[in-house]
C-alpha cells in the first residue's frame, strides 16, 4: 500500500498553461507538505497544511495555490506555468506532535516540464 | 541563506570503501535528522539524532549529532552498490513562526561495483 501517492509521475506542457499535480496520503497525517527540488537537487518547502488552514507559504508566486479537499489530500495547482517551474515537485506528510522528532513521509514525485 | 551546509556535494568510491559525509550550520538545531534518495523516488528517512553528542547506528551506517548541536556526520563502512544515492540532511527550522523543515544541498553517492 502506498503511504503518499502523487499523480501524474510526468507531465509535459507548454507556458502559459494551467495545470493540477494531485496528492493523497492513507496515514492519518494531520500535516502535508509542497517541496519543490531543483535542478541541482535542492528541496525547498513551499506549502503545508495543518486541518486544511495554510501554516506555511514561502516565497512562492501566486501563480501556484495549494488546494486540500480534506485532510488527505492536497493538491498544487499552478496557473501560466513559465519556464522555471520545471522542477521535481514532492507531496509529504507528517504527525506533526513533536517538532524535534517529526517523521515527513514523501511522495515518488512530479517531474514537471515547462516547453 | 543556506541554514544546512553539506560535504562533500559529489562523492564516487570503490565498493568497500569507507566514507563519511558532513552537514554543518551556524545555527543550533534541536535535532538533525539524515534522508536518503534514490533516483525517481521521494526522499526516505534515515534517522533522527537529538541529543548533542548522540551516536546512532544503522546496520552499516554511523550517525553522528555534534556535542554543540550544530554539525553532524554520516559514515558509511565497507560501501556497498546499494547505497549509493542522494543523501540529505535536514533540521527543524521556525520561519515566520511556522515549523518548517530546512534541508541542505545533498551529498550525491556513487558507489562503484
């Protein structure tokens, strides 16, 4: 059974389009997470969500807003992909109790390539 | 800023050897945990140190939390093909108020057959 699940794997588009990568997880995490890794395999957190209410949003454009249906799922959509966005995107999720000792489980990954 | 600071960022060995990765920061951590990731996979937790000179093992694998809370080191005995991969440190960090986790640039492991 997989624990965090990511759909699509790849996805290829051209600029400007909108686009939706979708995530569940079966472990009763109260918290997910959006990481973004880079090129050079940098993994910088985006978005998580505590019971549905955003508790963290870096620097992120407004172009991307992070959608969760309810605690088992969040889903990134992004409006007018440009170039940049090409990354490998990484749902997670975690208990979240103690912040020292906190376990993120993560998702195979969206390969996300911008035309 | 880059909060975590890994080293080396590429290393290739002979299956058997013996190696050792770093990860520094100038900022105290309450705990460092390491990450493994294989290609086309989401990163795998390792372990998680918490106290100051605290010494873990993982069958093969040494982890180590520096006394200061600051550093921390993986070493890796007799290397197998199996490990090699993608290894990330990483550490709770509070930005803005919020519990994030902060990770470094990764050590890249080849192990050679």
């Amino acid at each position: 059974d997989t624990a965090v699940s990511q759909t699509p794997k790849y996805l290829v588009t051209q600029m400007g389009n909108d686009k939706s990568i979708k995530c569940e997880q079966n472990l009763g995490h109260d918290t997910m997470y959006w990481y973004k890794q880079d090129s050079k395999k940098f993994l910088k957190i985006m978005f998580s969500y505590n019971n549905k209410e955003l508790i963290i949003n870096e620097t992120v454009p407004n172009r991307f807003s992070p959608k969760s249906p309810d605690k088992a799922h969040l889903n990134l959509h992004i409006n007018s992909l440009e170039l940049g966005d090409s990354a490998v995107y990484f749902c997670a999720s975690s208990l979240l109790r103690d912040e020292s000792t906190d376990t993120q489980y993560f998702g195979p990954g969206t390969r996300l390539t911008v035309l | 800023t880059q909060l975590l600071e890994q080293s080396p960022q590429f290393l290739s060995i002979q299956e058997g050897e013996n190696l050792t990765v770093y990860c520094n920061s100038s900022s105290v951590f309450s705990s460092l945990q390491w990450y493994r990731q294989e290609p086309g996979e989401g990163p795998v937790l390792l372990v998680t140190v918490v106290t100051g000179g605290e010494v873990k093992k993982l069958k093969r694998l040494t982890f180590q939390f520096g006394d200061a809370r600051k550093d921390s080191s993986l070493h890796i005995t007799a290397a197998q093909t199996g490990d090699t991969g993608l290894y990330l440190c990483a550490g709770p960090y509070s930005g803005a108020g919020s519990y994030q986790l902060t990770f470094g640039k990764g050590t890249k492991l080849s192990v050679i057959p």
